[in-house]
C-alpha cells in the first residue's frame, strides 16, 4: 500500500508543541492540514505560531516565499470535529490519558469515513487499548513522533494487536513520503526507544546511588569515554525529571514491575522536591543564571609507567596497545595468563583490566578502566580500584592513560563501571526485543542512532564488542547483584553461544 496522495487532508487533534509540529511536517510535506483543540481559539493559534515558523524558514532558505504561502493556505483551523469528515488520516496528539485518547477516537470514528487512517502520538500508552474502544480497530496505528518533530527524522510506527497490515504499511510509507525515517514496531511497553533506552538513565543513576561517582563526573564519563551526545543527568534535566522519571514508571509498570526497569528512587526524591530540571532552574545541576556548573573528578598528574606487559588479549580494548606504543611506553608480550585474564600488567605489579563485570576488591592490586567507544578519540577515561590498590599501581594506572592523552576520573570500585555495564544492558535489551517480536535488528539500530543520538546503534555495538561480550559482562554482573536486574536474557544467552556465522557455521 502506497503513502497517502498529498491531495488527502490531514488532521492534527490537540495543538501543544507536538501537535503543531506534526502539523507542519504534513504541511511542509504538501498536505491541507486541519488543525482541532478543544479549547477554543488554540487552534488559530496554533496556525498562527505555525505560520511564523514557516517565516523563520523562509529567512534561513529552507522554505521559498512562494511555498511557504502555498503552505498557509492548505492551512486550517477547525472549530469542530465535524469539520475533519473528509480527512484521510487523524493524528491525536492530546493529553495522555487513556480514557481522554479513547473518548476521542470513539468520536472521531463516527464522523470521519470508513476508510480514514486513525493514530496517536502516544509515547507511553498502549496503541492497543487505546484502539481496543474502536468498532473497527484495524484502522489503528501508532505514529510517535520525537520533539522537535519539524528537526527529529524519526518516527515509531506502531501496530497494536489488532492493526491490519495495510494500513500500518499505508501509515509507514507516509512518514516516509514525509521525509521522515519510520522504523515499524509491535505495540510493547516504551515501542523501540523508550524501552531500550532506559539502562541508559538507570545505570547512570545507580552508580551515583551507590556513592561511586557523582553526577558531573558520570555524565563526563559518558560523553568523552562512551561517546554519547549528552550524560545522563544532563539530558534528564535537558528532558524534565518529571518527563523522564514518568515514562521509566509507565514501562515498569507496564511490564508488571520487571526489575529490569525499576526506576530510580534518587530521581524520585528529585521529582518530589520539585527539582525539574532545565524548566524549574535546577534539577541535578544548578541552571539558575550565574550558577556554576561542577567539574568531573579529574585525577592529577602522574608519571607514566616504564614499560607494560600484556597478558592475553585485550578484546575491545587491544587498540590501546598502539597508542601506548605510540606515546613511547614499550610494550612486552608475554602471552596469555589463563588464571588472571587478558590485563595489562604494570611494572609494580599491580593489574590492569576492561571493566568486565567483577569488582576489583576480589583481586589482588586489580585496576580496571572503563569501556570507550574509540580509545583513540576518547578524551577521558574511568578508572575504578578498591581500598587494597597499592598507590604505586594507582600512579601508573593513571600516568599511562594520561601519557596516552587522556583525563583520568576515578570512581568507585562498581562492577561493570559506567560505559560498559550501560552499553551492555542496552544491548542485551535489543536482543530481548528482537527476540520477542518487537522490531528487526536494523530498525532497532535506525531507531537508537536517530530517536535518542547514540553514537551506535546496540547491534553495530555487539557486533563490534564480540558475541559474547555483553552475556560474560552481565552474568558477573548478575553474580554479585543476584536481584535479576542483570541476569542476560535468553536472547543475549543464545546468540553468545551461537556459532559465530564469520566462522563459517550457522547462527
């Protein structure tokens, strides 16, 4: 089924932020657009703002004069339901509320025809029972947009249980013939994006709850080591914590208080306290004007080692060996060490390892680093030791990573430290997703990179941590925190064990 001909109005119920960016996209696309709010005279409003933005357009040479009037006129507000009869799609973006969305709906199927495309812009509420109070439910999609909706190319097309194939297609394609990138979805807790990315924010949360690091230095760790646009604590507060905090209860919630996604209670009490973020002047961090924004813990200057020996190898990791060669630090190859592991081994003795899961307190004058997306590009990296760490192994631990161009942030000693633990949760949810039917590896990838800016999508990172980076990383992980947040789905267990299909087998 094709994209609905641009000849076909197009209906936006609900005229907030997100509403009207839908709006324009269909508008600027090509569409007459009907835009409805229950409160009288939003909808002229919302014209109005719309139009003025079509002006800012026009002045940066995104939009020509002559389209951008064309563009006006196709543009109308309506007074009443009754008067998007002739639309050929509806898009609901209202309060959301289950019984508001399905008292909509309810009214809308009896004015539009048979025929007309029906969707929500829900990003929390199930596409399924919002349709579920429709006479003809198959009509239904699910068409999450991101905010900006104007900027942001992603869009979730979600089908409920009910959605027929057809019109799901027809809604996709539409997107598509929008200029937008659509990835097609199963109607699950949270859709493609707001599932997967929740170890994003509750990992980050729980080193901070575990007194390891705080919220300047996690969020540095993140950008620079791990290669994320924003920490987490900054773009929580970027979101709301509210907003945030919301939709982490929804898909806990909705998947029937899986550990997996139990929300944070530090994010609660700063819920509670009013600290919003960004909106309120102060969430984790001080927004006021004059205010001062904290530093990462950054480790002083040290000397670097003489020389490392390398003992087995080093994984994702093996890239430091050239820049440590290249930094003028010799490095000796002393083959693998079955009982200790692929480290790098300093000359005090003391061991250096990849975040794998374990604590350093369970070794003797154990030092491990945290996981980067590129060693060689990353401008900082984490460091995590226990109490027993001699000085001496912390001082070259520190001195090496530096002499390599590095900022060092301590943290404490916490399994699976920052970057890794994250990255390997988030995998291991797109795998379960896959799994289950929620959407293809390559829509999950498309849907991470574009809908919330990860460097990778979880698949591209898998492929390139290994098969079974992720499972070992959290099994150690699930060992010392047996709660079952970290225990490796069967997903993540199967394709660990799989064949590796570059070895010549069948996965």
């Amino acid at each position: 089924m094709t994209a609905l001909d641009l000849s076909s109005p197009v209906a936006v119920v609900g005229t907030g932020t997100m509403g009207q960016g839908i709006a324009q996209v269909a508008l600027v696309a090509g569409h007459p657009v009907r835009l409805y709010d229950t409160v009288p005279g939003r909808a002229r409003k919302a014209a109005e703002a719309i139009g003025a933005r079509l002006d800012r357009l026009v002045e940066k040479d995104r939009l020509t004069g002559p389209d951008r009037d064309a563009a006006r006129a196709r543009l109308l507000p309506a007074e009443s339901l009754a008067e998007l009869a002739d639309c050929a799609l509806v898009v609901e973006a209202v309060l959301e509320r289950l019984d508001v969305k399905q008292e909509l709906f309810r009214d809308l199927e009896g004015i539009v025809s048979d025929d007309c495309l029906l969707a929500t812009n829900t990003s929390s509420l199930s596409v399924t029972a919002i349709g579920g109070a429709l006479r003809a439910p198959g009509r239904f999609v699910g068409l999450h947009f991101f905010n900006p909706a104007p900027l942001l190319p992603l869009v979730e097309v979600v089908s409920g249980f009910t959605t027929d194939v057809t019109h799901a297609t027809r809604a996709y394609e539409t997107a598509r013939a929008w200029g937008k990138t659509p990835v097609a979805c199963a109607d699950t807790p949270g859709f493609i994006v707001n599932r997967i990315a929740r170890p994003f924010y509750a990992e980050a949360f729980a080193v901070y709850e575990a007194q390891c690091a705080d919220p300047a230095t996690i969020d540095a760790v993140l950008r620079e080591s791990g290669g994320f646009r924003m920490g987490a604590f900054e773009l929580t507060d970027l979101i709301g914590q509210d907003v945030n905090e919301s939709v982490t209860q929804s898909v806990w919630q909705s998947f029937f208080h899986d550990v997996r996604f139990t929300p944070s209670l530090a994010q609660r009490r700063l819920v509670e306290s009013g600290r919003l973020g960004r909106k309120t002047g102060h969430g984790w961090y001080d927004h006021r004007d004059g205010a001062e924004r904290p530093e990462p813990d950054t480790a002083e200057r040290r000397q670097p080692p003489a020389y490392v020996v390398v003992e087995g190898d080093l994984g994702p990791a093996v890239e430091l060996l050239a820049l440590i060669r290249e930094a003028g630090i010799p490095v000796r190859d002393e083959g693998d060490d079955e009982e200790q592991g692929a480290c790098l081994v300093l000359p005090s003795g003391g061991r250096l390892l990849l975040a794998d899961g374990q604590t350093a307190v369970e070794f003797p004058d154990f030092v491990y680093f945290d996981l980067a997306l590129d060693y060689r590009r990353a401008t900082r990296i984490a460091l995590s030791a226990s109490q027993d760490t001699s000085p001496q192994t912390l001082a070259e631990a520190i001195g090496l990573f530096q002499a390599l161009g590095k900022q060092v942030s301590f943290i404490g000693d916490m399994p699976g430290m920052i970057v890794a633990r994250t990255v390997a949760r988030i995998i291991d949810l797109a795998h379960d997703a896959v799994a289950k039917g929620v959407a293809t590896e390559e829509d999950i990838d498309t849907a991470m990179r574009l809908g919330v800016n990860y460097p990778l999508g979880p698949f591209e990172w898998s492929r390139r941590l290994g098969r079974t980076w992720a499972y070992v990383l959290l099994d150690d992980l699930h060992r010392r925190d047996p709660s079952g947040r970290y225990a490796p789905s069967l997903a993540l267990y199967r394709h660990a064990h799989a064949p590796d299909p570059r070895e010549g087998s069948a996965s």
